[in-house]
C-alpha cells in the first residue's frame, strides 16, 4: 500500500439521519442505520497525486459551517493497526478484502475514515472543508441530516 500513488482531496459525506447517542457512539449508530447517504461532494479535478504513504498527515482538516471553524482534526490522529491516516485504512480495507478473494483495483474511489467527528447540522446552511487550501463545500437545507 505505502507505494501506492493516490489523489487525494477534501470530501463531505451528508447523511439522512438523526444521532441520539452521546458523540462516542455516533459512528456505530450510523453503521446501524446502514450509512443512509444523502450524497458525496467531492473536487477530484486538479487534486495532488502522491505516494499513499506521503499524504500530509499534519495539516487540519478545517471544518467550517457559516462560515465558523466547528472542528480542524490532523490526519495523523487516526491510528489504525499500527498504522496512521489514509494508509491506515486503506491497507485495513485491502487486508479484509484479501480475506474474502478480493482486492482494491486501479481506478476505484474509497472514501477513508478521519479522525474528524459526525457532525449533528442543526440549521441550514453552508458546510466547507478546507484541506490545505483545496476546499469543497455544499449548502445544506431541510430535514434531518449530519455531515462526516
């Protein structure tokens, strides 16, 4: 995996759900409602390409909505097996798909985990993520919805 070239860019996830359960259990709740999407907002044109190993695991993932920073988290604080950021899960996927027969191919997207929060969006408005100054961003509207 650490060989691997990737490009990478800031996403939003929406989902159509509520979370009732403290913070620490909103990943598991929204795994048990089956990840409900409500959509993905993306910029692939133009994002950097690099080693899988060399995405920067230092720089904030900037969090905005209205235009006020709710949370910035470092790549770097997600640690899975041993290993940090995007090559975490990336390698934990590749190794389950192993054990099943299967495998990551050219050209697939996967969206990997942050070490941000499931974020509740109590009101409309506009969500941004700024990641080293590539920005995606998207107005949100209406009904019960959270951001990842």
């Amino acid at each position: 995996m650490a060989g691997w070239r990737v490009a990478y860019t800031p996403v939003i996830e929406l989902h159509h759900a509520t979370f009732y359960g403290p913070a620490t259990t909103r990943a598991a709740e929204l795994i048990a409602r089956n990840c409900i999407h409500a959509g993905v907002v993306a910029a692939w044109e133009g994002a950097p390409e690099c080693a899988l190993s060399a995405v920067p695991l230092d720089v904030p993932l900037q969090v905005s909505i209205n235009g006020k920073e709710v949370e910035a988290p470092v790549l770097g604080g997600l640690n899975l097996d041993g290993e940090t950021g995007p090559l975490a899960t990336i390698s934990w996927l590749a190794r389950r798909l192993k054990e099943q027969g299967r495998e990551l191919q050219v050209g697939q997207t996967v969206l990997a985990a942050t070490p941000g929060d499931l974020i509740n969006i109590e009101t409309d408005g506009e969500l941004a993520v700024d990641f080293g100054g590539r920005k995606v961003s998207c107005t949100v509207t209406s009904g019960p919805r959270t951001a990842l």
